[in-house]
C-alpha cells in the first residue's frame, strides 16, 4: 500500500483547504446561525471542481480518483461540515448512482449541470416510516402502457430538498417483491406534481436545507428510469456505500478542525500555574484524539482504496464510516470538555463541531446499520 499521495490528489486538497480556510470557515457562524443556504459558496465549489470530483471531464467533472475525494471533503468538512454535506450529496448520492447504471443521455442531462455546481442534487430513499428499513418504503411507481411510471408518495429529511434541482429517487414500481421491487428514477423539481413539504429545523448542519418532498401524479418518462426496473435497492446500496466514504471523511474533517482548535487551547490556557496542556488527564486525552483520528482517516483512505480499484468495497466503507463518525462525536465531546465554558459558548465553533458531528451517526446509514452490515459481511450469517 502507497501512503503517498499524486501530484494531483495534492493540488485538489490545496485547492479544497484555500477555499475552506479563506472563504467557508470564516463565514460558517453566520449560516449556522441563520439556517441559510450557503449558495455562493457553493457555486465557487462548483468552479474549482468540486462537487463532481470523481465525475469524469467530458460530462462536468475533475475527473480525479476516491482518494481525492477523501482528501478534498476532509478540507471543505473542516471548514464547515454543513458545506461538505451539500458538497457530499452533489458528489456521492446524486452523481455516482447515475455514472454507474444512468444512460449516455442522462449522463449528458443530469450529471454536468450538478457536477459543474450550477444546480444541486438530492437521493431520496428515506420516508416518514422507513428509515433504515429503507425496502418498507411506501412511495409507488406505477408503470403506464408507455413505459413511463406515475408516482405517488412522500419522502422526508431529503438533504438539499428545497434547493434541488434533480432529485434521484427511489419507489415501489413491484410492491410483492420487496426489495427486488423497488427502482430508480430521476425527477426534476421543476415539474408538475413535485411539491415541497415542511422544512426540518435541525441541531446542526444548520446551512444545509433538508425537507420533505410529495410526489402527487408525478410522471417520470421512460428515458428518465434510471437503470433497469426492479433494480433500484442495488443502485441505492451502492450510491450509499460511496456516500460513506464522504460521510466519514466529513467526520474527520470535523474531528480535525475540533482537534487543531483544542491542540492550540491547550498550549496557551493556563491553571494552577501551568499550560493545562502539561497536566496528565489532558495530555491522555489528546494522545486518544489523535489516535482515533489518524485510525479514523487510515481506514477512510483504505475504502476509497478499493473503490478506486473497482473492487466491491461496502465492508471498507462501512468500517470506515462507523470508526469516523464515533471518533468525531468523541473527539468533539473532549475538545469541548478541555474548552470548559468556552467550549460551551457560541463565541467559538466548538459547540458547533460537536452539534455538527453528531449527524455523521445518524445519516447514510446509522453507526447500529454499520455494525449491521460489517458482522453480516464478517460472518457471512443474516
Ligand atoms: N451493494 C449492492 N447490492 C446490495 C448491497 C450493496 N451494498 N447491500 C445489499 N444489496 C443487495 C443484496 O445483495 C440483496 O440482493 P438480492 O435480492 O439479489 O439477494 C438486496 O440488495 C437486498 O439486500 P438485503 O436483504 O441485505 O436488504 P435488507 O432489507 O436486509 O437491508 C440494509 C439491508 C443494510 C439494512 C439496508 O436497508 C440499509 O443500508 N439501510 C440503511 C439505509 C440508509 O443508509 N439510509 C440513509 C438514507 S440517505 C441519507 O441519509 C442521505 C442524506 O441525508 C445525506
């Protein structure tokens, strides 16, 4: 294994970290505060390639390996996570699903515009009832003379739902075969039947939108089917395992940022006459935090590793997201305990990082659904 990185992948975090030092970092308190959508700092990511980062060129993308893609939202997730989230859901969810089963023509149609950061994409799986059951889905396709399919239903906590201009979603079209029953289609907000529903006031990610979305009539063309009928919980799982790989590498990005913070704090806060950085209960914490992250950001790497080797890398990703995003929670919780009261004010980001991180547990697959599927993988028992 080389632990060298390219020319390239080097030149793609220099770029993702510039931006997020310079233009993201600075003004993270006011979206976080605000619950705004941070569109123009979007669009700069759009310009610098980097929300089609594995995208190749000639449909909108940079064209760069998974390792780059670890190395790039690291930066932007240090910066400010809810930005890597949008960045996470345009690169991972939306775009990989369709490079993978989409048509020529979807490529050309969907991918460039969300590649290139002009328009935002959303993956809507998840309903009000089903969660990590993600096959008791309730929301149904059904199939016109055509070949196009009406589809009627709701699906909730949809990231960058209000926002979106294409969305990919995923509906019973064979209720009876369960998850073999499901498929994948692409929608364009813009048409009719598509509605907006409530927006989710959230704990953090704040300057990501997130709402839920209804489906009333809605016609999807035959051309707009993505991949064969039957077939969207396989595309779904894939898009997923990719997406954990940019879930964990939000993790660490956070995890980091709390980390440098906290390495700072530590050398200048003074008590009982000394750095409280000499004191031996603070110095275990750092060696744990830096420990879990180096364990954290080696494992990411390795998953992004085999996917890069097109090799079937769900366990990889699944390890990888679970170690980052227990290790960002962890990490976040120390650098706000060693912080004491100013870990606890809004007059420093820390409180954030650790709102922020919790999030990373939850989505793409809660840590109890990694444990699942990592013992499934192990064992080979269901
Ligand atoms: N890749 C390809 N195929 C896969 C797969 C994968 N990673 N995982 C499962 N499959 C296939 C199986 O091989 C099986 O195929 P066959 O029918 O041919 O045998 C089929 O899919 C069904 O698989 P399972 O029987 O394992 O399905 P299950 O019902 O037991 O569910 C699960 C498995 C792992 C629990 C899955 O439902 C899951 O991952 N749930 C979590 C859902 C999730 O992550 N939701 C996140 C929502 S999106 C989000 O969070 C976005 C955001 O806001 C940013």
């Amino acid at each position: 294994m080389d632990f060298g990185f390219t020319e390239e992948q080097l030149m793609l975090q220099d770029v993702a970290r510039r931006i997020a030092q310079e233009k993201i970092a600075p003004s993270a308190e006011h979206f976080d505060r605000a619950g705004e959508f941070p569109l123009e700092n979007i669009r700069l990511l759009g310009e610098n390639g980097l929300m089609g980062i594995e995208v190749p060129e000639e449909y909108g993308g940079a064209g760069m390996d998974p390792i780059a893609y670890v190395l790039a939202m690291v930066e932007i997730a240090a910066g400010d996570a809810a930005h890597s989230t949008i960045m996470s859901v345009n690169n991972s969810l939306f775009c990989n699903g369709i490079l993978k089963s989409g048509t020529e023509a979807q490529k050309q149609k969907y991918v460039r515009a969300i590649a290139e950061g002009r328009e935002i994409g959303a993956f809507a799986l998840t309903e009000p009832q089903s969660g990590s059951d993600a096959t008791a889905m309730r929301c149904r396709a059904v199939k016109q003379a055509d070949g196009s399919y009406v589809v009627n239903g709701k699906k909730s906590w949809i990231t960058s739902g209000p926002v979106a201009k294409y969305i990919v979603l995923f509906a019973m079209s064979e209720p009876d075969k369960g998850a073999r029953g499901i498929t994948a289609f692409l929608v364009d907000t813009a048409n009719p039947g598509f509605h907006r529903g409530k927006t989710e006031p959230k704990l953090g990610i704040r300057a990501s939108a997130t709402c839920e979305i209804e489906f009333q009539d809605y016609v999807v063309a035959a051309e707009d089917v993505l991949g064969a009928e039957g077939e969207g919980f396989k595309i779904a799982m894939g898009v997923l395992d990719a997406g954990r790989i940019g879930i964990a590498s939000q993790a660490i990005g956070i995890a980091r940022a709390a980390y440098e913070a906290t390495l700072e704090y530590v050398k200048e806060r003074k008590a009982f006459g000394a750095a409280i950085g000499t004191f031996q209960m603070t110095q275990a914490k750092i060696a744990d935090m830096k420990c879990k992250l180096d364990a954290a950001l080696l494992l990411t790497l390795r998953a992004a590793w085999v996917k890069g080797q097109d090799q079937r890398f769900s366990n990889e990703a699944a390890i990888a997201k679970l170690t980052a995003s227990e290790a960002a929670m962890w990490i976040t919780h120390q650098a706000v305990q060693i912080h004491g009261g100013m870990g606890y004010s809004k007059e420093m980001p820390l409180e954030r990082y650790f709102r922020d991180a919790k999030i990373t547990e939850i989505y793409e697959g809660t840590s109890e659904i990694q444990r699942l599927v990592i013992a499934r993988n192990e064992t080979g028992l269901r």
